[in-house]
C-alpha cells in the first residue's frame, strides 16, 4: 500500500483516512481504517492525528449502527504492515470466534452487492473530522 499510495478495498475516501473492506470477510461488517498519511504508530501522525481517531470513531459509529454488535472490536497492529490502520470487527454471539481472537483469513461471510452498497451508503454520510 505504501508503494502503490492508495489500499485496495476503498469503499469511503475520507479526508484523513481511507475506509477499506474485502467482498470476503471473516466477520459480517468487518472494515479497516487506514490513515492517508504514512505512519507506523499512532503517536506518529502529525498534526492529523486528531482526525484519524474523529474519522476512525465515526466509522465506528456507522458500523455498530449498521450491524448492532455485542461489541465492537478495534485492532492495531502493524507488524505484517507497518502503515497506521486500525481493524473494526462488529462482534456478534454466534460469529464463529467466540471465545478467541479473530482469524482474519478465515472467510465466513462474502458480502452481497446489497450488502456492500448499504456499508458504502452509510459511510458517505460521514462529515468531515477536523
């Protein structure tokens, strides 16, 4: 991602970040919060910093509106790719991970057309962060 300077995936272009997801997923509803400028650590990010957190929580708004979770998880990792992004993962009780984390190659869901243009509906209404 670093090298092209664009995910693949998009499925909202916010100001500061981008909003990403597969037609495969291993939880219904899962996206990917990727900062549009090139930072390993959060604490990295320059004076955007602020923006990528209001961005990444209204994402994570539209998300647990969407899909109504037991909760919500976020994950930040980096280690495979070290650009700053941040996993949502609306967790449900019979989403087939309960009880351990969850296995992002493990497919469960692949999103309908419907399915995709309601996530993509919903985050177009996000309003700009900072």
């Amino acid at each position: 991602m670093c090298t092209s300077g664009r995910p693949y995936g998009i499925i909202a272009d916010l100001d500061h970040t981008w909003v990403t997801t597969d037609p495969e997923v291993a939880i219904f509803g899962y996206v990917c919060v990727i900062s549009k400028v090139h930072a390993v650590e959060p604490f990295d990010l320059p004076d955007e910093g602020a923006a990528f957190w209001l961005e990444a929580m209204a994402v994570a708004q539209v998300v647990n509106r969407l899909y109504r979770p037991v909760k919500l998880n976020y994950q930040i990792h980096g280690n495979t790719l070290p650009h700053l992004h941040m996993h949502l993962f609306p967790r449900q009780p019979d989403d087939g991970f309960v009880g351990r984390p969850v296995d992002l190659k493990d497919f469960r869901h692949r999103y309908s057309d419907h399915d995709l243009a309601k996530l993509v509906s919903a985050l177009a209404l996000i309003t700009p962060a900072v």
